[in-house]
C-alpha cells in the first residue's frame, strides 16, 4: 500500500509555479493576479480564503480580498463582479461560496466572466469541460486528477466507481476520467442515493472515488484488493484522543481499507491541499490567456 501524498503534491506543483513566476518577473511579464471576493463572516469561508491568499504569496502571485458586510445585496454584489470583469488587471477571481442566503448563488457565479471563473463554476467552463475543449477545471475534480497524473496510476481500461453525484465533484470526475487521454480512458460507474447494492458495485472498482460526505461510510468489504481509493470526504467528529477534542474522518474507514488497496488518499493531507493548487494552476493559465487566447 502507498499513501497518495497529496501534500506533498502540492508543494512540488506550488514550486514549479513559484519557478515560472520568477521567470515571468525576470522577463519583466504580469505578475498573475487573484481576487477573492468574501461575502459575511463565516468563519470556515474566512479560513479558506486566507489559505488561498497564502498560497498566493507563496508562489509569487499578487491577491486580494475584497470584503462584504453579510447584508449587501444582490445587485450590489453583481456590480462587484461586473468591477472585476472589466478591470484588467484582475486575471482571475473567486466568489467565496457559501453566500447569504438572499443572494443566489448560481446568478452570480453566471454573472463571472468565463476567462476569469478560475473556480471553474460557470456553466461555460463547465460545458467546455464536459466537451472536451481547454476550460477552467474546478478545484477537486483537478485535484483528483493531479494526484493520479503525479503518481502514474495506470487509469485506461479501469473500471472507475464514483460515489456522489455532486457538481463540483461527482459528475465532473466521472466526466474527466471517461475522456480521451491520460489519466482517462476509464469505465465509469457513478453511484448515489438511490443506487441499489453499492457494495456489490465498488468491489468491481480498480479506482474508487468517494465524494459522499459521509464519515466512514466505506468498509474493507467494499473494496476490491489492489484498489486505488481516492477519498474526498471531510467530516469534523468530536474525539477524545486529540488535544484540540476534534479531529477529521474521511468517507472512507482508512484503518480497515488501507491494507487492500494498492494506493489510498489519507484524510487531511490527500486531495485535500490540490484544491489550491488548482485554484493556483488556474490563475496562471488566465495570466497567460491560455485557455481562451
Ligand atoms: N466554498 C468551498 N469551496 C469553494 C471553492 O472551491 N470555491 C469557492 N468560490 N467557494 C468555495
């Protein structure tokens, strides 16, 4: 069994972007420039954008947050978003996701410029995705797909199960995994809640993805030996072996599965810290105009 380290990952692929920075500052080029839109105070979104903003100075880029009282309305917020479109400067920027409930996420996120939706949310992104053609990638699917290009897991021909049918995991994964190329050329099976014996299926799987949300909810008896398991899942439990009193479970019972598997994420420190990387990635290709000239 071999950890996917993802880690580690991360600090390699943060270098080698932190090297073209330089590069680019040698060559008297534009520094990329993200900008983070934060809505409200919740503290898990405030932890996530100064993650990201981290991540930024490290490799050399140039960030901003732009911050919002919880009570700006929707068109105040759309007109923010219209600011960053225009603004030439802005390469790329995010709207920290969750936003007030007043505000509909999904006008804002149609209302970002798709060549600046570094998130990869936009339906154009998307759909250029699912097509096929050079779009922004969202953060795991991209992460996922990093770890597994990174690690040199042979993915054509395998049988790939995904748990969890979300946007934002779920069905881009499978979508990415069934196309054309490396990693790709898999069979793809996606199950969810209303799959019937899920069991029987994932132990079919060579590469399963687990994006349910659910701690623990994959046992040794699901999986095939020699498996690759990737677990997306974060959930906060209450423990009393650890100082802080809680800790964090992924969707998979790692103890149990790990000594099956051929490769298997732990959680934290799997997919996990690519999603920044991703994020990273993306505002590079915007600096250089590569997806959309
Ligand atoms: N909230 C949780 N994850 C994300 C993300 O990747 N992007 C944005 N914009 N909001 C989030």
């Amino acid at each position: 069994m071999e950890l996917l380290d993802g880690k580690k990952i991360a600090n390699e692929v943060k270098e080698e972007i932190a090297q073209e920075v330089t590069q680019i500052k040698t060559n008297g080029g534009k520094i990329p420039y993200l900008v983070a839109i934060l809505v409200g105070n919740d503290g898990a979104s405030e932890t996530y954008v100064g993650h990201k903003e981290k991540a930024c100075a490290k490799v050399g880029f140039r960030s901003e947050v732009l911050r919002f009282d919880a009570n700006i309305s929707e068109d105040e917020l759309l007109n923010e978003v219209h600011k960053l479109n225009n603004n030439p400067e802005v390469d790329g920027f995010i709207v920290q996701m969750p936003l007030p409930k007043h505000i509909s996420d999904q006008k804002v996120i149609e209302a970002i410029d798709p060549k600046k939706d570094v998130d990869g949310f936009h339906p154009v992104n998307v759909g250029r995705m699912v097509i096929g053609l050079p779009a922004y990638v969202s953060a795991t699917p991209d992460g996922i797909i990093e770890l597994l290009r990174r690690y040199k897991i042979e993915t054509s021909g395998k049988h790939c199960v995904v748990l969890g049918r979300s946007n934002i995991v779920g069905r881009p994964i499978a979508n990415l995994l069934s196309q054309k190329g490396i990693p790709g050329d898999c069979t793809v099976t996606i199950c969810h809640s209303r799959t019937k014996d899920i069991p029987s299926i994932t132990r079919t799987a060579d590469i399963l993805i687990v994006a349910l949300g659910q701690a623990e909810f994959v046992t040794a008896d699901m999986v095939k030996e020699g498996a690759t398991v990737i677990d997306v899942g974060i959930t906060r439990v209450k423990s009393d072996t650890t100082k802080s009193g809680w800790k964090l479970l992924g969707d998979v019972k790692f103890d149990e599965v790990s000594p099956k598997c051929s490769y298997i994420t732990p959680v934290p420190g799997g997919v996990g810290p690519l999603t920044i990387v991703s994020l990273l990635k993306n505002t590079l290709k915007a600096s250089k105009k590569e997806i959309y000239g």
